[in-house]
C-alpha cells in the first residue's frame, strides 16, 4: 500500500479544495489620492474617496437607484441598432468588444433610460455609463437618447440626463457622428414640449457628446474636478504650445467660466434635482 498516494495526497487534495480563496476585488484604489479603500464601504457611498472626495465612475443601476424615490423606477426599452454595420476591426474584432463590455454590464450599451418618480415629479433619466466601451457615443447610445426624449414628450416628464463618455465610437465611423445631429433634435423636441431638460457632466464628458446633447440642458450640473471639454487638455497644449491653466476643463473652471450653472457633490444630488424639477414644474417638493 502507497500511504503517500492513498492517504497523503487525498488528505493535501481535501484542505485544497475547502480552502476559502481571499477575493481579489476587496479594495479600491482612488484615481484622485492614491489611497486604499476597502471596496464594499467606497461602493455604499456611491463611489466616493472619503479621503479626497474624489468622484468615480458609477453604473446606471447605482444611478437610478439613488436618484429615483426608494429606488423604485421603470426601464424604458431602447431599439437595439445594426450590430457592427462596417464589419470593424482593429486588435479585435467590434462584435467581440461589445460581447466583453456586455459581460461585464446589466445593458446591451451605454445609455440606458428609465422612468419614475423624484420627490414629487415624475422624470425620466437616462443614464451614460463610462464603465461601457468609455461611455463612447454609437448608435445605441442615440437610439437611448431618442427613446427617453420620446418618454418624456409621451408622459410630460422633465428629462434629465447623466453624461459621461470619452467621444464618439470609432468602430461606427460616420454613423456615430450622426448622432450629434440625432440627439440635438431629440432634446429640441423635448423643449419644444415645454418640459425642462437637466444635464449633469460627470468625468469624463468629452468630444463629440461635449459637443452636442450634452451641452443644451436648461440647467448644466457638474460633479466636482470633473474632466469637461471637447479635445483634452493634452491635445490643446501640443496645439498651442503653451501651458494651460490650473485646473483647466475641469467643473469648477467651467463653473468660473460660466459654462455651467452649477456643481453638486454626488451625495447632494437627489436633493438638488427635486428642488430644480419642483421648481421648473411648478410642483411642491414634497406631497
């Protein structure tokens, strides 16, 4: 008899297999100080550094949930567009980036709507989710946007929109930028109905979405040392040659600026849309 293979081993294969692996995901490191924060604790405060205040990037889930009153909120369906209609490639192929990004998402893209009730308003919000491909603007991404202006027309609810995105999506070339026209008049739609459209810019909101929808709101909100411009601040010093100033494109130069009305930390903001959506709609804050 082998003790070694009959007794050793199985007794090494049993403490293996019960052995409890530690996760590899309980901590965070914040983009703004560099400190390490224990993950589930940084996501129950909506992704926020505690030591820095330094604003992450959050799903439309989290969103939605801290937005709407007690989380309670309807998903607006978006027309899904023609998948990969160029056929693109580069290191990968497109149909193989977006099977990747879904995995790892509870939407078929980056702009996902959903309608319910904010202090006493009815509003729809649609969401922009860095965490998706960068947030890049495709055709899904107008198909959300045409969707949600249409909601609020049908329904008479303000629209309030969530930005965050690095640009166009190159994999759709020219039907990407298509969308700028597109979501331009969806918005002008919804103002044509007389309802109030809000934006909040969260980091990053830049290229081409800076330089459509989400640059019309009726109000403009802003997260705090969020990255707000059409070209980054790289781009513009090589063109120029000349050093920007401090803090340049970020919410509160823009704020000093006069290019957007006002910045809101993340956990104030619930509260600030029910006052500006009693205020527009001229209904109480509260019932």
């Amino acid at each position: 008899m082998n003790w070694i293979t009959n007794f050793v081993r199985p007794k090494i294969r049993a403490v293996l297999e019960n052995k409890k692996e530690t996760p590899d995901n309980l901590w965070h490191k914040c983009k703004g100080c560099g400190q390490l924060l224990y993950l589930k604790d940084y996501l129950e405060v909506q992704s926020v550094c505690s030591h820095c205040g330094f604003h992450g990037r959050i799903d439309p889930v989290t969103r939605f949930k801290t937005t709407f009153n007690d989380g309670e909120y309807t998903l607006i369906d978006v027309p899904k567009p023609v998948e990969d209609p160029l056929k693109f490639r580069d290191q990968k192929r497109y149909t193989d980036r977006l099977k990747a990004a879904r995995a790892k998402s509870d939407f078929d893209d980056a702009m996902a709507v959903a309608y319910g009730k904010v202090g006493t308003v009815n509003a729809v919000l649609a969401v922009q989710s860095f965490l998706f491909m960068g947030g890049s603007m495709g055709m899904a991404v107008g198909n959300g946007i045409v969707a949600a202006a249409e909601t609020a027309v049908a329904k008479k609810a303000p629209l309030v929109l969530f930005a965050a995105a690095g640009g166009a999506r190159m994999q759709e070339g020219i039907l990407s930028l298509m969308q700028m026209p597109r979501t331009t008049v969806a918005v002008e739609m919804v103002k044509d109905a007389g309802l109030p459209y809000i934006v909040v810019l969260t980091d990053p909101t830049t290229g081409g979405v800076t330089a459509s929808y989400a640059m019309l709101g009726d109000v403009q909100i802003a997260e705090p040392n969020a990255l707000i411009c059409f070209a980054g601040p790289r781009v513009i010093k090589d063109t120029i040659r000349e050093e920007l100033p401090e803090g340049f494109q970020k919410s509160e130069y823009l704020f000093e600026h006069g290019m957007v009305d006002m910045i809101v930390h993340r956990h104030e903001m619930r509260d600030n849309l029910i006052n500006l959506l009693s205020l527009l709609m001229k209904q109480p804050k509260a019932a």
